[in-house]
C-alpha cells in the first residue's frame, strides 16, 4: 500500500515507460528523483513542460545513458544498421565534421557538412583504407605470385584467405557508401539487403564452377553459424563484462549500489528490442525447416537396392525439389524485406512502447558518390574474384596434404575470413554499450545468408548445369536447426549478459571440434 501511494504522483507515461520495461530505472515523484538502493545520487529535477520518458528518448541526451552521443527517437529501418558505421568512421576522419567539432572523436555525431566533391571522395576512401586490416592486403600481390610463379599450392592458399578479409571490408563499405549516397530508404535497404553479404555469393560462385558443392554448403553453414553463435556470443560476452560510464543507460543497467567506472565489471546487463530479434529467428526457423525437409526426403526417396540409374533420377528429383524450394524462400525473403522497408517499418523501431534507441535516419553527408563507390565495388569484386579463383584452386591440394578437413575450411576458415572486419564491428558496437546494433549486425547477416544466398546458390547452381540442392545432410541439418533454437532461447526476453555470450561461444567452439573430426562417412 504504501508503494502504491508513492507510486501514484507519478507522471502517467512515466510510470508506464517503468512498468512495461521492466527495468529498474529511477523513478520520479512530482518531477524530482525518488531516492533507491540502487541509485543514491540526487539527480537534478525535470521541467514539468517534459514527463521523464520525454526526456530520457526525446531529443535531449539521456542523462543516465552511458552511449557515445547517439540521440533516440529516429525511425532506423532494421535493414539500415549498417549505416551506423559509415557515421562513425566518417567522425573518426573528420569527414563532413564542422571546424568547431574536428578531432577524431566517436563523441560528437551531430550533422554533418558536405566539404565538397573531389575532396569528399578522396577523404571517403581514405576513411575505408585507413584501417589495421589494411596490411593484408599486402598478402593478394602475394598470393596471385605465389599461383603464378609456383610458390606451391599452400602459399597460395592461406595468403589469399588472408587477402579476403581486408577486401571483404572494403567491399562492404564501398555497399555502405552507395547506399548512403542514394539518399533513399528503401534502396539503401535493398542494396544492403542483397549486397551484404556478396563475399559469401563470390565465394560460392567460384567453388560452384569448380563442382565442389559440398564445399559451397559448408561455406554456407559455416557463414550462419559464424554469425548467430560466434559474432552474437562475443558481443554478449564483451558486453556484459566491459564497463561503462555510468550505472543506467538506455541499453545497459549496473545492479551495484555503489558503482564505480572500472574496465572490467560484474552484474551488468544490457537491454535491446526483441522484436526484430524476434523476426529474424522466426526467419532463421523458416530457413531451417526449408533445408531439413529436402534432407527427410532424400533420405525417404533412396532405395539401396536400387540400380545406377534409379539412384540419378532419384538425386535430379531432389534437384528439381531444391530448386522450386529455392524460388519459394527467396519469395519469402522478399516478403520479409518488403515487411521492413515498407509495411512495418516503424513498428521495429518501437520498443515497449518507447522509441527506437538507434539513430535517425539522418546518416550524415560526406564520403564517397556514386560514381566513386560503383567504381570501388567494381574493383574490389574483380580482385575477390580473383582471389577465391586461387583460393578455391588451392583447396584440394590443402586437404590432401595440410590433412586438414574440407569441411573445416568451408564452416570455419573462409566465413571468418569473409566476415572477420563486420565480426570486429558487431563486437566493437557492444563494447560500447550498444547491443541493438550488434544484434542487427549478425542475426541480420544470418538471415540474409539464410534466406537469400542459399537459394541464390542453388539458382546460380541452375545456370552453371551443377546439381545443387537444398541436402545439407543430416549432421549439418541438426547443427544449424539446434544453433538457431539456442540463439532464439537467448535473444526472446531481450537481456543479454556474459554468461549468455559464453554459452554461444561454447556452443560454436564444440561444432569447430565436431567437424574437425568428423570423418568421411558422415560428410
């Protein structure tokens, strides 16, 4: 009863923000902070004109948020996270950044100011060079000189995987920057949609020419699996052990009475919106059941006691179900995009009610035009191409004399080259308390992989006049079906803390294991 009084003076939508969250923000009582257990600091009172959830999700900054400047209240698209990151580095270089607010700083992120044509493109691809994985790209001269000049097979190998992982960087910015220059929603949503994952589609192009499928679905695995276990367990491990600035945030609370700023804390939680969580895995689901059910009846439609023959028309049957089950999902995919970009897409900006914690569409001017990001896209797919020609060359002669599994190399080896500068961004975006965007990063990528570059590959496998089909096997059917009901078990209440992120992480480490000794007979 007495709660119940005190709680009474509160500002309606104040307290309905508190009830419905669920979180144990401070509370307020006639406009002034109610002293807590959790909270002992005498914070200063808020004008009448603005309720507390106003003022927390307005346009003001949060005074509790521990984030680095981003502002509430924008209708982000789930499709558009990515451009978060152009922002970021374009502070980080002092692109489009008024006078007054230079220094290489992630802590002002307000609008920016275009500095002008030719300039603007050359700061813009400096911003996307000027990056620690930019060494490797010493390894691609390397590696084309390793094939040409007879270095050997396993030269050739590893110095184009390594070449990858900075060409897959720039190759994913370069998307970036022409989605940001196209000044239109929607077709920034749809170049990230289906450009987001084009290292995975080259990959699978080149491995497809060269006939070696069960490499192509083991790129394909490996690349889910990479995302939703690994990038996802990082990012709530680093997350919840990391600290922040301050106990209370929009996307993080401290449970400690008295918290002091350590680098390292303990009884931390982070917050962010389940409901596009929520829509990818149903997705993720949708895609696992369109890869076990053509796995069931390969299995049901083989007779051992049938003859050379019956077994190739019973294997083109299967082809021919892959292939119609191709078409359908990627019809779903479409569904899905259209369900972000135009029918729903504020609804996943909403959370609980409040508003979103991204940012606002606003994603800042400056970097590189059109005509310079087509042409950055252009050369960086030529090179990738050229790379995993070399590279998918080279994989035979690794598993043969490196013994070394092909299975391993498609599930473990090429997804983390391929993803390895996003994995950085997802786990860099949670260190900074920012939880929504690594969610966004890699369950998102998953679901694209998922639902558009596996049906992609069994089309592609069409054209090409190679039996590529939807069979992934039974081991790997499992793997991917149990991996997608971890991840949903722990992404539905919308927490994540440390140990969440440890078991995903361990989860992901013993599949490495599995089919490191996996032997042949089960492949």
């Amino acid at each position: 009863g007495r709660a119940s009084a005190e709680l009474a003076p509160m500002v309606p939508s104040a307290r309905a923000a508190y009830t419905a969250s669920g979180s144990r923000r401070p509370e307020y009582v006639n406009g002034q902070q109610r002293p807590s257990k959790m909270n002992h600091r005498v914070m200063p009172s808020i004008p009448e004109s603005k309720t507390p959830s106003e003022a927390s999700y307005g346009s003001r900054r949060d005074p509790y948020s521990g984030d680095l400047g981003f502002r509430g209240g924008g209708n982000l698209s789930a499709l558009k996270v990515k451009a978060l990151a152009i922002r970021l580095r374009h502070r980080m270089n002092d692109i489009g950044v008024p006078e007054g607010k230079r220094g290489g700083s992630y802590a002002t992120l307000g609008p920016s100011q275009t500095a002008g044509g030719g300039s603007t493109n050359l700061a813009g691809l400096i911003s996307i060079v000027n990056h620690p994985f930019s060494l490797l790209l010493l390894a691609f001269p390397l590696g084309v000189a390793s094939h040409a000049f007879g270095w050997g097979p396993v030269y050739t190998f590893w110095l184009n995987i390594l070449a990858l992982i900075p060409l897959a960087k720039i190759l994913g910015d370069g998307t970036e920057e022409l989605a940001n220059a196209m000044k239109n929603d929607t077709i920034s949503g749809l170049l990230n949609a289906t450009l987001g994952n084009a290292v995975e589609m080259i990959i699978s192009v080149q491995t497809l020419r060269k006939g070696l499928l069960d490499v192509v679905k083991a790129t394909l695995l490996g690349s889910i699996l990479s995302n939703i276990l690994l990038v996802l367990g990082t990012s709530f491990f680093l997350g919840g052990l990391i600290g922040s600035s301050t106990p209370y945030g929009k996307h993080h609370i401290i449970h400690v009475d008295e918290y002091e700023v350590s680098r390292c804390t303990m009884e931390k939680e982070q917050m962010f919106s389940s409901k596009t969580a929520l829509v990818n895995m149903a997705m993720q689901l949708l895609a696992c059941m369109t890869c076990a059910l053509p796995t069931v009846f390969a299995g049901s439609a083989s007779n051992p006691a049938s003859t050379l023959a019956e077994r190739e028309q019973e294997h083109q049957k299967v082809v021919e179900v892959s292939r119609v089950g191709a078409i359908i999902i990627m019809a779903s995919y479409v569904a899905y995009i259209f369900f972000q970009l135009v029918t729903h897409k504020k609804m996943l900006t909403l959370d609980e009610g409040n508003d979103s914690d991204e940012e606002d569409d606003d994603s800042g001017e400056g970097g590189l035009s059109i005509s310079w990001s087509l042409a950055l896209m252009t050369v960086t797919t030529v090179l990738i191409a050229i790379s995993s020609e070399l590279l998918v060359g080279a994989i035979e002669h690794v598993v043969e004399h490196c013994h070394i599994p092909a299975r391993f190399i498609g599930i473990i080896l090429l997804p983390f080259a391929g993803n390895a500068c996003e994995h950085a961004s997802a786990v860099r975006f949670a260190m900074q308390d920012r939880p929504g965007l690594s969610i966004g990063i890699a369950v998102g990528s998953s679901t694209q992989i998922a639902l558009f570059v596996v049906p992609f590959t069994v089309v592609m496998g069409w054209l090409l006049n190679q039996p590529m089909d939807l069979v992934f096997g039974s081991m790997n059917t499992a793997v991917m079906i149990l991996s997608v009901l971890v991840a949903l078990t722990l992404v539905i209440d919308g927490r994540s803390n440390w140990l969440k992120g440890f078991m995903l992480c361990t989860a992901y480490v013993f599949c490495a294991v599995l089919y490191w000794y996996m032997p042949p007979p089960l492949e």
